[in-house]
C-alpha cells in the first residue's frame, strides 16, 4: 500500500472502508502541489477530483454579486475538500485559495463515483459529511446579514452559540401566545407566519426565508409569540437560546438595529402588510397532475418561460433529473436509501443558481413526487378545466395538512368557452385561489407566472353609484400604459365594474353595454316600508350582464364585499352568481331591500369597506396593488341651514313652484350612499397608512350625480385622462 493511500485510509471520510474498495482508488491518487495564493478550485466550475490536505493551510471563500468575499473556513491536514460537488453532481460552490505552501492528493471524479456505486454505506456517510458542510457553507453566507462581516474566529465563537434545527414540512417552530426560548435563523427552506383573521380562518401574514430570523420580537419585548410560525418545506434552522443572544448583543452593538428595523417592519405585517418581496430567494413550484392526461411537462415549460421573466429558471421531472445527475432511477430513491442525501444536496443546490425551480411531479404517486412536496415552497394542482375532478388522481398524502396557503389550483382550457362547473373543483381541493389558463393566450400564463413569483396586480374598485363609471375610464389608462391587471375586486357600483372586467369584457364593451345596461330608469318606486324602491329592476339589470355566470368562473381571479348584518361582519364573496355577489354588494339601505344569502341579510359593502385595498393585498401577496376611490373626502360643503326640522312638504312643493328659489338639499339616496361613505373613507386613511396600495387614484369626479347614469361616457372619459397623467412616467413595477 502507497503512502497516499495509507495517508488517505487515516482520514474520517474514507476510514473503514474495506480493503479491497480502498485499494481499488491507488491506481488514481496523485500528489499535487499548490503554491500560496494560488487558487486550487475556483467557485462556479465543473468539479473534476477532491483533494485530501496533507500539508499547509488554504482557506475556503464565497464570491458575492455585491461586497467582499465571504470567507467560510480554513482547511489544513487530514481535510478534504471539494467532495461536495463529486456527490451532488453540482458546481464548485467555493473558491480554495492556498495560504501556504500545500500538498494535497487528488482522486479524480471518476474514480470517486466508481467507489460509491461499490459501498452504499459510503454514500449515506460522505452524504451526511457533506450535507453538514454545505449547511455550514450557508450559515457563513446568511450571518453577515445580522452580524456584518465576519472573520474566522467571530464565525467559530457564533457556531458554539448556536442549536441546529430541522423541521419537516407543515411542522411547528413557534406557537401563538407561547412565551419564546430564543432567535432564529433560516439556513434553507421557508417559514410562514399566521394569525387568526377576522372570519376565524387562519391568515397568513408573512413568510421568513433563508438569512432572516423569527423569534426576535418576543425575545426584545419579553412578550408572548404574536403568530404561528411553521415550515412551508423542510427546513433547516439555527437557534440561538436567550441568554446567548443576549451576550451576542453586549458584542455586536449593530445587531440592535437590525433588529429595530426588523421588529418595525414585523408589526406592519402584523397589520396585514405583507412580508417584503425577496428578489433574490428561490423559489421551488412543484406541479401535480390532478387527473389523466394532463399536459403537464408542456404545461411546466410554458411557465417557466414566462417566470424567466423574473429569473433563471429550471423544471426538473424525474427523467431530466434522472439525466443531469448521470444517474438511471436516482429521481425514484426512497427516504430509507443511504443515496436519498446526495438527491437533497443537489436540489439545494440547484435553489443556488436559479430563481425558480420547477418540479414536475410523476402522473401517479412516487418517490420522486413525496420528494418534490418536501421541497416546494407553493404547489399547482393542474387538472383539465373542461373535465370533472378526479379524486383518485392525487394521493391524499401529497396533500396532508390544513394549510392551503400555498396550494393553487390551475384548470386548463383549449379554447375561449367560458369556463364552468369550477365550483366541483374547489369543492374537491382546499387552495387557496384558483386561476384559468388557456393554453393559446400567451398572456394567461404571464398571469400565472406573476402570481407565483409574487409580482401580480390587483385592482381594487370603490362604490360611488354612477361615479363608479370612472373605474372604466381608469382600466383603459392601465391597459394603455402596458400594466396588466391580474385580479379584480370592488365595492358596490366597483363590483359590478370588476365583474365586467373579469368576464373579459374590454373596456370599450364595458362603455357600449353599460349604456344599454342603465339606459332604462332601475328606481322602481315601491310602499316604502323597507326600502324605497322594489329592486326588481336592478335585479334584472344584473341578470342581464351576467346571467347564470359565476364568480369561480369568471376567467380573472374576482371578489366582492358585501356587508352581512345577521353576524355584523364584512362579507367577502369568491363564489356563487356574479348577479348576487353584485346585488349583495350594491344593495344601498334605505333605497334597495336588503339581499338574503344563507339567511344572513346582507347590504351594500360601502358599510364596512368601500374600498377593499385591504383584501386586495392579502390575495396579491407581495405583488402591487392599485386602488381606485371616487368617493370624495369632502361633499355636501354647500348645503343652507334650514333649521332644526324640514318638511318634505315644503321641499316637494317648493321643488314644484318656478317662482321659488330651488333649495339644494340632498336626496334619501345621497345621504344614505354618503353615510356608507364615511366609514370607508375613515379607514382608507388608516389603510393608506400602512401603504396597502402602491397606486391610489382618485379621479376628480365628486361633482356627479350619484345616480347620473346618463352620463357614463362623459364620467369615463374625464377618469381616463386624468389617469393618463398620473401615470405618465410612472412605470409600476409589475
């Protein structure tokens, strides 16, 4: 036995592999000399060998787009380096400079994989060895965001403060109300954060990805948890117990203002704002068939091409996986195979290089898809939109847990026939918003793409009666300006504008129809014990826009709210006929009869939110909200004072007389309208505030008649060109 071999035998990596195996790599090892601050392996290139140290010291660094390398350890005698990328299959993920003078012998790669395919229980132990390194190669990258720059030792000194964590995915990290027991911080994987919403259902309010901490705001103000934190995916973490965080910042003064910004931007999320878009982290999609048939690979390059938009993107299925890791049936190693740690270094790596990593999962339940549900950050349940679900098609066990936060359902279609019977999908699989796409409308898959990359638009529309005709002059400004608009959603006369827009209606058959719509007179005069007018007319104005259609079916994502006086809550209606979503939601009191669902008795949504940028924003996520107002902040300035009392009488008679001085006094309708006005208006500001809406419009269109349908192109047209201006040089970022 050579003395390289002998050497080589000594060290934890190769020590007790049997003699023969051993003696089968002596042919290949040759000694190799590295001169100091001569690089050995360069960060970003195909690995060819590993090296084993046997004399001198080199140090290992990560190169950064932005700042100084990061330097993540030294490696002297008995190390080896570079077996990363032999068993993973990836690239060089560091770079190796020589400090010294440096001996090292060298086994190719070829070699190396011929010994593993020869002892499964060498790959499960240089599997862990390197799943370790490569944690610990993250956790060097990741702590500089709360530390700054580090040097070797400061890096070693943080290692034997921390507690690594690993958490499966759906599992819980921390529990709402319960005391903390330290901080924490993301290696790999992604956290989401939840509180209970008003409705009782669980609200996600924001997610923690690789390099940001959780657990910082209990610790500072000796509170309780303010949310429920769990694993989206599996998840690797670092905790930092109380007291030594607490001794970590006596020594690094600047972590306290990290984490005053952190806990000011946590409480903003606390209050609906979404978590911040991170740019730079992956995200893993994973796709599954929810049915036979399903197009799903061409479905995947579809769009991927279009969330290249956003960032290098891969798909993976378990052949193409199969190929790029030279390795038949390695997609389809079960989670007891010694081989399983070499398919999760590889796909972490992967997350490395590209922004989206798209996984295909098999047609029927697998090894390769339990292993894609463990890495996705958000699922698409992909079925055929002109078939009924199948509930055989996926195993209930991709699907376990409550959580849908990250679940969508996307149903295909081949042509422009109006989707139906969505309801039987979503009564089939809990997500948490569905979206159609049809496979010869380029532009439905950039909607799709914008949704998973967070980058989606959503237009939220106010009530005002015939006011609301602005939001049509409004949608053509956006459409001009090239700003797409990917979910709608609106109040009152909003909603039913929204609806339009979400049937396809352009906004030129928005003008044409609305004019047909609301040319006969909808004020049907009825005994005014509950209302002022029967509200058969308006009735039949909404059945005639849109039929038997459906909310689910509408080819946009569309809500609209109403206000349910029964349970003294807001209604948000995602289901059911568009016309009574929209009756619901336009149902002024006072002047219509309230709107029965369910037996709740609900009324105009101007009540409780007439301007919904708020639950725009929790279904746009991270993307851009634009909202539109046409309810005055100010109004009825110019009414005379008539005393303590007024007789309508005397207004009706002096109404009549040509000789009397009109009195301008508003009517029933817009005193009601106005009085359902105010609460929105209120809380828009506090809404504005927290800066919900990235775009908030209001068209200068007070001077209208609320019930001056007449007047829907003049109305429009005046939004239009103000909303030319506003966004002349003001490009969104969509």
């Amino acid at each position: 036995m050579s003395s390289l071999l002998v050497y080589l035998a000594k060290t934890e990596l190769f020590s007790g592999l049997e003699q023969a195996h051993l003696q089968s790599l002596e042919p290949h090892l040759s000694l190799v000399v590295c001169w100091p601050d001569e690089r050995l392996i360069r960060q970003g290139e195909a690995g060819d060998a590993l090296y084993l140290v046997v004399k001198g010291r080199l140090q290992a660094t990560i190169s950064q787009e932005e700042g100084p390398d990061l330097i993540v350890g030294t490696i002297g005698p008995g190390d080896v380096v570079g077996e990363m990328e032999l068993v993973s299959g990836g690239k060089r993920t560091a770079n190796v400079d020589a400090l010294t003078e440096a001996r090292l012998i060298r086994l190719p790669v070829t070699a190396f994989t011929a010994l593993l395919q020869q002892d499964a229980r060498l790959v499960e132990h240089i599997g862990r060895t390197i799943l370790q390194r490569w944690h610990r190669n993250r956790l060097a990258a990741v702590l500089p965001n709360l530390f700054g720059p580090l040097a070797l030792e400061e890096l070693a000194d943080l290692e034997a403060k921390l507690e690594w964590v690993h958490l499966s995915g759906g599992e819980t990290l921390l529990e709402r109300g319960v005391p903390g027991d330290g901080v924490y911080v993301v290696i790999s994987g992604r956290l989401q954060a939840a509180v209970a919403g008003p409705d009782g259902h669980e609200q996600v309010v924001g997610e923690v990805v690789a390099g940001e901490s959780v657990g910082e705001m209990a610790f500072l103000t000796g509170t309780p948890t303010g949310a429920h934190v769990y694993a989206v995916r599996d998840t690797t973490l670092v905790k930092f117990s109380t007291a030594n965080f607490r001794q970590l910042l006596e020594q690094h003064p600047q972590l306290m203002r990290y984490l005053a910004q952190l806990v000011i931007k946590r409480l903003q999320t606390m209050q609906m704002r979404t978590g911040q878009r991170s740019e730079h982290m992956a995200l893993a999609i994973v796709l599954l068939p929810a049915g036979h048939g399903v197009p799903l690979v061409d479905f995947a390059q579809r769009l991927a091409d279009a969330l290249s938009t956003f960032g290098p993107t891969l798909v993976l299925d378990s052949d193409s996986f199969d190929r790029l890791l030279d390795s038949p049936g390695a997609a389809q190693t079960s989670e007891d195979d010694p081989g399983r740690v070499r398919l999760v270094v590889w796909l972490n790596e992967q997350e490395c290089y590209y922004r989206f990593v798209v996984y295909v999962a098999d047609p029927a339940y697998s090894p390769w898809s339990r292993r894609c549900i463990r890495q996705a950050d958000r699922i698409l349940i992909v079925g055929q939109g002109d078939r009924p679900p199948d509930l055989r098609a996926i195993d209930p066990a991709l699907l376990s847990g409550k959580r849908t936060s990250r679940r969508r359902l996307v149903l295909l279609h081949n042509g422009d026939r109006p989707p139906r019977a969505t309801g039987q999908w979503l009564d089939a699989y809990a997500v948490m918003m569905h979206h159609h796409v049809r496979w010869t409308e380029p532009g439905d898959f950039a909607r799709l793409a914008r949704f998973v990359a967070g980058r989606a638009v959503g237009l939220a529309l106010s009530g005002g009666g015939a006011r609301g005709f602005a939001h049509i002059g409004i949608i053509r400004a956006l459409e001009e300006a090239g700003i797409p608009i990917d979910i709608v959603g609106g109040t009152s006369m909003g909603s039913i504008i929204a609806a339009e827009y979400a049937a396809g209606w352009s906004w030129a058959r928005m003008l044409e129809r609305n004019q047909v719509l609301f040319k006969t007179r909808v004020l049907d005069y009825t005994l005014p014990l509950v209302s002022l007018i029967a509200g058969r007319r308006f009735a039949c104005l909404l059945k005639a826009a849109f039929g038997e259609l459906r909310i689910e079916d509408l080819w946009l994502p569309y809500f609209c709210v109403s206000t349910n006086l029964t349970q003294a809550t807001m209604m948000v209606h995602r289901r059911g006929l568009v016309r009574h979503g929209t009756r619901a939601s336009g149902g002024l009191p006072g002047l219509l009869p309230p709107f029965i669902h369910d037996g709740d008795v609900l009324i105009d949504g101007a009540w409780v939110n007439n301007l919904p940028m708020d639950i725009m924003r929790q279904l746009c996520g991270q993307g851009t909200v634009i909202a539109v107002d046409v309810s005055p902040p100010i109004d009825m300035a110019e009414i005379p004072e008539y005393g303590e009392s007024l007789s309508g009488w005397r207004v009706f008679w002096q109404t009549l007389n040509p000789f009397a001085p009109p009195l301008q006094l508003p009517n029933i309708v817009e005193l009601t309208q106005r009085a359902a006005e105010i609460g929105g208006i209120y809380g828009h500001k506090k809404l504005l505030d927290l800066e919900l809406a990235d775009l908030y419009l209001r068209p200068p269109v007070e001077h209208y008649d609320l019930l001056g349908f007449d007047l829907l192109d003049e109305i429009a047209g005046l939004a239009y060109e103000y909303a030319r201006q506003q966004l002349a040089g003001r490009p969104l970022d969509s």
